[in-house]
C-alpha cells in the first residue's frame, strides 16, 4: 500500500495535480516513518527505505514549486540522511537532485551547480551501471546546466548539457521514474530552458521547433507545461507579445496549477497583461489568478 501510495505521490507532482498531492502527502509521510521503524528482513527494510527517500524527494519539490524553499531542503536533507545511513548511493543521489533543484529554485545558483555535480561525480555511472543510475546522473547535469545559464554563464551551461548529452546516448526513449526524468526529449526540453535563461530568444524558439512533446509519457504534464513557459518567455524577448500570451493560456489549459504556483509565469502574465491589447484571454486568466489586470 506504502508502494503504491509513493507511485501515486509521484504520478501526481508529475501531473501537476497539487492538491490531491498535499492531501496524499501528509499520511504517507506518517506511514513511511512507521515502516522506517518496524523490524524487518533486509529486503523490507530496503523497501521502506526507498518508500521514505521517495515520499520525501516529492515533499521537497512540492514545497519547491510553493516556494516554500527553506522547507522544501529539509525535507531533501531528510531523504539524504535516511538514504546515506542505509548506505544506498543511488537514493542518495535521487535526494542530491531534490536539493540542487531546491537551490536552483530559491536563486542559490551556485550551491546549486555545485551540489548537482557532487551528486553526479558520486554517481558516475560506468560500464554495467543501472538505468536509474543513468538517469539520476543525467538529470543531476541538467539542473547544473539550468543553474549555470541563470548565472549567465554560456559556457559552463552547455558543456553542462553536453555531458548529459552523452548519458543520454543509446537510450531508446524517456524514462520517468521515481529517481528522475531523462531521456532525449526532456534534455532537448533543457537545451530551450538552457537558452532561454541565458536571454537567446532566437535560439531557444529554434530549439524549441525540434522538441516533440508528444514522445513524454502522458504522466508528464509539468514538462509540457514548462516547456511552454519557456517559449512564451522567448516570445516575449522577441517582442511577439501576441504569440507570448497564446503560448502562457495554453500551458494554463494544460497545468492550471503548475502556472499559478509558477513564479516565472506569474511575472511574465503580470508584465504581458500591462501592455496596451493584452487579449482578453490573458485578463481572464489573471483573474483566475487573482491578479490585478
């Protein structure tokens, strides 16, 4: 049951599904500490290992996306510390992505860079190694590569993205796991993220033409939906302020959630429904919103 409700947790963040999330959350976190602390042989107590990393990890991003970020590393702290005690690498390393991410999003770009590559070269997956291992180490390099762009640094971002590039070589499509996302079309989904922190409209419009959403597993709304965020932030570098505002209704129509909890897309909703023939769709969604139109 413990399981099934972690997969759930999990399908939820995933799905952009905010609500239902926190209401899932607060009794599988008491269900996890009670199965943390029952004896057991060594293969349940490694189940309620991972069941207690799991449930944590997707505690931190949630408090992530609310912007709750001193709480959310807690709580990314908390799944390190009863993975490293449990002497599992790979968990922890699923723990060290929810906190550089953590960084990322509260603007510590620099913790953030240097906790997702401590992470990676801890990993450092080899000949034989697990596809979760893979992943975990591809997606670790993402978040560095996203961190560098936002301190504007060009070059580390894409030699960032470059090396998980190559982690990416030979996988046959997306993983979406309880470890983390990866695969080739969410590292092209970073390549847009990449160039629209670093300013390259152009560049991140160009990219984001090659990017063909439909190959993620249905479960990922979040991805589409940021991935949408980001060309509407390009667009609106450009000056294509009408094609902004169509782009950010329909990562609304997508994630309604993911953009109200959206810092990002709040401001850009913000910055385009002040312009003079901001279409009434963008004021009816800031009304939605509860923002002053």
């Amino acid at each position: 049951a413990i399981r099934r409700d972690v997969v759930r947790a999990w399908e939820l963040r995933q799905s952009a599904q905010y609500a239902e999330l926190g209401g899932l959350l607060a009794g599988l976190l008491q269900d996890t500490a009670v199965h943390l602390e029952t004896p057991r042989d060594t293969e349940q107590a490694h189940d309620a290992v991972s069941a207690a990393v799991h449930a944590h990890n997707t505690v931190s991003s949630l408090l992530k996306r609310l912007e709750a970020f001193e709480m959310a590393a807690i709580a990314a702290d908390r799944a390190f510390r009863i993975a490293r005690q449990a002497g599992d690498g790979l968990l922890a390393g699923t723990a060290t992505l929810r906190l550089a991410n953590v960084f990322l999003s509260g603007s510590r770009y620099a913790e953030a860079i240097e906790t997702a590559a401590r992470g990676a070269d801890d990993l450092s997956p080899g000949a034989g190694a697990r596809t979760e291992e893979i992943v975990t180490f591809g997606a670790l390099l993402l978040t560095a590569a996203v961190a560098a762009a936002r301190m504007g640094d060009a070059a580390q971002a894409w030699e960032f993205l470059g090396y998980a590039k190559s982690a990416a070589n030979g996988m046959a499509g997306e993983y979406a796991g309880l470890c983390a996302v990866f695969g080739p079309v969410n590292l092209a989904i970073h390549g847009v993220q990449v160039a629209t922190e670093l300013g390259d409209g152009r560049e991140a419009l160009r990219r984001a033409e090659l990017v063909d959403a439909s190959r993620l597993p249905a479960t990922l709304v979040e991805r589409r939906s940021t991935l949408l965020i980001d060309i509407a932030r390009s667009h609106d570098r450009q000056g294509d302020y009408a094609d902004a505002g169509a782009t950010l209704v329909a990562a609304e129509r997508l994630a309604p959630l993911e953009v109200r909890y959206n810092g990002v897309a709040r401001s850009l909703l913000a910055d385009l429904v002040s312009r003079a023939g901001a279409s009434g769709e963008l004021r009816e969604m800031a009304a939605r919103l509860t923002m002053a139109a």
